[in-house]
C-alpha cells in the first residue's frame, strides 16, 4: 500500500519529473515497488519517469476510475 506521499510523489512524477528531487525516500519507494524507473537522457541527467505498473496504479486510484466502475 501506498503512503499518501508515496502517491503524491507518484503523481508528481508522471506530472513534472523535473520537479522531483532523486535522493527523496518516497522515490526509493516507488522505484523497489516498480512504479517509477530512472532514465538517462541524451545529456547523462537521469529523471523520474512512472512504469506500466505505476500508470495502472494512478488510473486505479483516479476519481474517473470510480466513476466509469459504477
């Protein structure tokens, strides 16, 4: 399960991986869990950026998801 932090981050990823600072735990979280990789870019800066997995989790946990369910 996820912490309200850990998904804060989790979306904070997905939204603006540039804002997202590397060394945070939250982020380590989300990375052994599979839902946020690290990539490199062309200028060897790595980034956030949220897996298969961690995109299933966000639309799971979405107000919309609920809505289409019912």
């Amino acid at each position: 399960m996820l912490s309200h932090h850990e998904f804060a981050t989790l979306i904070l990823v997905r939204d603006a991986p540039d804002q997202v600072e590397l060394n945070q735990p939250d982020l380590s979280a989300l990375l052994e869990r599979g839902l946020v990789s690290l990539e490199r870019r062309p200028s060897g800066t790595r980034f956030p950026r949220v897996t298969t997995h961690g995109s299933f989790v966000l639309r799971l946990l979405s107000p919309a998801y609920f809505h289409a369910v019912e």
